[in-house]
C-alpha cells in the first residue's frame, strides 16, 4: 500500500513538472520570437504566430518543407550550413546571424538559435529553431559605419576611411612591388561661391564635385572628401613601376580638372558659376623611401597642390623631394617673419618726394626686414609671403603704428613738422570690419592732423566690394586724409574710380617711368595722358622711380607735380631721411601742391 502510494506521489510530481514544462513551451510558442519545430530529418512540423509575421509563411505553407529551402537567401554557401550542422550533432546546439529570405522574396538578417531535441537515450527527435528579425541592428550598425568613416554631404569616403585604406595600398605596394598614386584635389577660389553665393550653393557645389570625381574614376579607386573643398584620390598599387603610375595618375588628374570645370548648378541661382581646381600628385611603391606612412604621402600631394597655387591654380603637378625643402624653407621664412612682426623688429625706411623746385615735400613710408648680420630681406619675397599668408594684416598695423609714432615726433621740429607720410595699405587690410574708424581713432590717439598722413592704394583694393570701399574712401577723405591711388595704368584702370572715388594724388608707376629713358612714343603718350588726366581732376600727380635727370625733366615739362625716386634718395632710414631734410634748404616746404586742388 505504502508502495503503491510513492509511485502515485513520484506520477503526481512528473505530471506537474511536465505541466509546467509544457507552459514554459506554449509560452515560448507565444512570444514576439519565430519558432519553429522540425522532425530529425529537419522537416518543419510546426511554427509559431511570430514565425508567419517575420516570413510571412503560413503553418500550412511550411509544413514538411526544410527551412533552408523554404527561407534560404543565397549568401550563404555551403560550408556555411556544414559548419552548422557539425555543431549540432557535435554539440546538440548551434547559435549565430543568419541571412534569410521572406515570402516576398526582401533579404533580411536574424539572430537564429537552434537546439535538439533527444530521447532518453540520447536519439534526436526534433529540432527547435528560436529566431528575431535583426534588421534594425543591422540597420543601425550601417549608419554608425556611414557615420565613422564616409562624409556626411558628399557620400564619399572620410579622412579617416581614405588614410587607412592608403596606409593599406603602401603595404601592398611594398609585398608586391607595384605602384600606386594618391591626388590631392582643391577647388580655387571656393570660398567666394559660399561668400556670393551662400553656403547653400557651396554645398551644392560640393556634392556635383563629388559626382564628377565618381565618374572620372574606375570602381577599384577611391574618392574621398578631406574636409573643406578639399578632395583625394586614391589609385592602388597596380602599376609594375613610378612611369606607369604617373602617366596612370596624370591621366586621372587631368579627367578631374576637365570634370570640375563644367559649371555646376547653384540652387535659386540663374547662372552658374565658373570652377577649377588644383590637382597634386604623389606616388608610393615598393622603393620608395618617402613614402613612409599614410600621412607622408599625403603631405607630399598636398605640397605638390600648394605648388599649383602658387603657379596660379588650376593646373596638375607632381610632388618631388625640391618642393618640400622648397615648403620648409618657404615655412621657416612664414615662421620667421610672424616672428619679427610680434617682436617689432620690422623698422620703417622712407624715400623722400620732392616738389618741382626740387624740395622735399614728404615721404613713402617703407618697411624693411633687417638680420642679424647687417643684411636684409628684400620686401620683393616678404611682402608676397606677407599677402598669402595674411600676415600682412598684422603687418600693416605694425607699419601704420610706427608711422604714426614718427608724425607724432615730428610734430614739435619745425623742420619736419609739416612733411606729409605716405603709407600703403594692402587690399587686405582696407577690407578689416571698421578699417577706416580704427585708423581715425589711432590718428586722435596720437593727436596728429589727418592732413599728414597719406594712404595709398591699389586698384585691386577697388575690385571687390567698390560700394564698401567707396564708403570707406569717403569716410576718410571727410577727416582730411590725403588719398593716393597707386602704381595707377597697370592693373585693372577705370576712369571711373578717378571721377568717382575721392583720390587727391594718382601716382604713376616706375615702370611707365622707365621707358621714358628709351623715348618709348607709346609710354611717352601714357604718362603725358596720365599727368593731363590727373591735372583736369584737380589731383596732385606723383611719378615713381625716377632716376634720370632727363626723365625729371620730361615729366616736369608735362606738368607733374611730385618726383620720387633714386635721382632724389633711396629709401633710407629713418635717422637719415631727417638729415637730408635738414641739409636741403626749404624742404620743409608744405607737403600740399598749388595745382593739385582737389
């Protein structure tokens, strides 16, 4: 009795244990993840709700049917479900992504564990296949991959993406003793399409560029935008030498400058604008030394670029070993001269200008350079470095200071007093927010008369924004600043800015002066124009560079006013220039002109 009461209690047990059980199944049965059960053979017996809405199989549709070919994608071959199938049986279990495909043929990635199912002793009787549509992860996966390593605006690849495959090609290059090519692409003048245009054109811009690169290239290239208008090229190494790759990559590069020079469409514009680009070239291959890393090829191709630039854009050109000692050297000497800028070692020489008696009426106010050793740097190769760099902002302040600190000496000595100071000011520095109130507040500062102080520009200060500059030209002239348009005939001359803008001097450039020396009829006719020109407008008239004693002639006997040049002293100090003064009898004369009224 006792017996048949624990056998009771033992079915008792086993009946709960397998009622819970089976709602442990129908709870899984129920979930949002698909089921489904296969016999040993791998036939499908039953699915679950979940199943159909991932598949969009019915239980009646995947009945008897095996799952890999009722759902098989096609990208996954056959070692793929070998291995599967050796961890079952190995292991009884199998977990991992797969690639399966719905009813309506959409591709889709899911998370699939699959475990079976055995008897008492140890026969497999079913399969149980647990999955969940992975889709979203994969999804968002993609675009954390689109967001680390392509450009958000253009699709293309990023700096980061591009540098590592580069460092990739170099090692390639290397193993196999091929040749590659990396081009550096710059747009010119890019920065005036977002200034005109608006950023919204400039964007526009950029992503036909990347469009036009795509198609210029072959699927095994990659295109990458660096940032900014700046572009790369990569072209891997699969050239047997350096000539095969550089005729490969000139071909390339000279496709992307005619590419990029179609005019793109700017959005609400009604006409396009013109584009170029500079294009720089490095190659990389089992020899070559400089090519040490990603980086150095790199900064070879955008070294070769920056020569392009410099060459005056649009153009294609090859890095060599020349030009990078050419761009350190060109960066110590930036480095130099921002340096001697900060710490005011650049000092003020002045050429004298003297009246048609002869008299010292003013001077041209000129930086120089000095070095330790006694030598200078001629202002031809700093005063350039100065402009690109925009350090001739800074410089500029630094010379209108000492200009005016030297007035403000002058200002008590009666031999000096009333000379006029002429400085230039650099397209650059006209254009600074406020330039003409900055300048007005320096002069009270230093309490000097405006009227001994002369600016000079150029006509390319006149290109840009000419309502700006007339402002500002206007806000001056109102204060009494002497105006002076310089090296005037050889630019980009209208009349209008004569008749227009409040200039008190035009001065006419040496080299016009020059040819007076060859009795030049057509430079003869030029400068008497010039000198007429100026007189009918009431402008004091200036020549430069004069040399000669027949050329002061010349122009004194056609009505200039004021000569400067060698004849009368070469730009000096300032120590010296003060002398001169002193030793030549009124040259304190008023730095005004009886003919030049305006």
């Amino acid at each position: 009795m006792a017996h048949q009461r624990q056998r009771l209690q033992g079915l008792l047990r086993d009946k709960a244990t397998l009622l819970d059980e089976l709602a442990v199944v129908a709870k899984t049965f129920d979930s949002a993840q698909g089921v489904l059960i296969t016999d040993a053979s791998g036939r499908v017996i039953r699915v679950n709700r979940a199943f159909t809405a991932i598949t969009g199989y019915t239980e009646a549709e995947a009945q008897g049917r095996k799952p890999g070919e009722l759902l098989g994608s096609g990208r996954h071959g056959a070692d793929f479900y070998r291995a599967m199938w050796e961890a079952l049986q190995r292991d009884g279990h199998w977990e991992g992504e797969i690639w399966n495909r719905r009813k309506n043929g959409e591709i889709y990635p899911e998370w699939l564990t699959i475990s079976a199912v055995t008897d008492a002793v140890g026969k497999v009787r079913h399969y149980v296949a647990i999955f969940s549509d992975i889709g979203w992860r994969v999804q968002a996966e993609a675009q954390i991959q689109q967001l680390a390593f392509y450009d958000a605006l253009t699709g293309l690849a990023n700096r980061r993406l591009a540098l590592d495959r580069l460092q990739q090609a170099i090692l390639t290059a290397r193993r196999d003793g091929r040749w590659g090519a990396v081009l550096f692409v710059d747009l010119d003048h890019f920065k005036a399409i977002n200034d005109v245009h608006g950023h919204d054109a400039g964007d526009a811009v950029l992503r036909a560029v990347a469009q036009r690169l795509r198609a210029a290239l072959r699927e095994q290239d990659t295109p990458a935008r660096l940032g900014g208008d700046e572009f790369l090229v990569l072209l891997p190494a699969a050239h047997p030498s350096r000539a095969s790759a550089a005729d490969a990559a000139r071909t390339v590069a000279d496709k992307i400058v005619i590419g990029v020079t179609a005019p793109p469409e700017l959005p609400g514009q009604a006409q396009s604008t013109r584009l170029t680009c500079s294009v720089g070239i490095a190659l990389f291959g089992d020899d070559d030394a400089q090519a040490e890393d990603a980086a150095a090829v790199l900064r070879a191709a955008d070294l070769a670029m920056y020569s392009v630039k410099q060459g005056g854009r649009n153009g294609v050109a090859f890095f060599d070993p020349e030009m990078e000692a050419a761009m350190r050297e060109r960066q110590q000497r930036l480095d130099a001269l921002r340096d001697a800028i900060d710490t005011g070692r650049l000092c003020l020489y002045l050429q004298p200008q003297v009246d048609a008696k002869g008299r010292i009426v003013g001077a041209e106010a000129l930086v120089r350079w000095p070095q330790a050793d006694g030598s200078f740097i001629p202002p031809s190769e700093f005063i350039p470095l100065a402009e690109e760099s925009g350090l001739i902002v800074p410089l500029g302040q630094r010379v209108l200071a000492q200009a005016l600190a030297l007035l403000a000496r002058w200002r008590d000595d009666p031999a000096l007093s009333r000379l006029r100071l002429a400085i230039n000011i650099s397209a650059r520095q006209f254009a600074q927010p406020d330039f003409a109130n900055g300048l007005l507040h320096a002069l009270r500062q230093a309490g000097i008369s405006p009227q001994r102080l002369e600016v000079e520009i150029t006509e390319s200060v006149l290109l840009g924004d000419i309502e700006e500059a007339r402002r500002v030209l206007q806000t001056l002239d109102r204060h009494g600043l002497s105006l002076a348009i310089d090296d005037f005939g050889t630019g980009y001359s209208s009349l209008a800015y004569l008749a227009e803008l409040p200039f008190d001097v035009i001065k006419i450039d040496q080299r016009f002066v020059a040819r007076l020396q060859q009795h030049d009829r057509h430079f003869e006719a030029i400068v008497t124009t010039i000198i007429a020109l100026g007189r009918r407008l009431g402008m004091t008239v200036l020549a430069e560079g004069v040399e000669t004693p027949e050329q002061a002639q010349y122009l004194l006997e056609h009505g200039c006013h004021q000569l400067q040049g060698y004849l009368y002293g070469r730009p000096m100090p300032v120590e010296a220039f003060e002398a001169l003064v002193r030793e030549r009898p009124g040259a304190s004369h008023d730095g005004g002109n009886d003919s030049g009224t305006r």
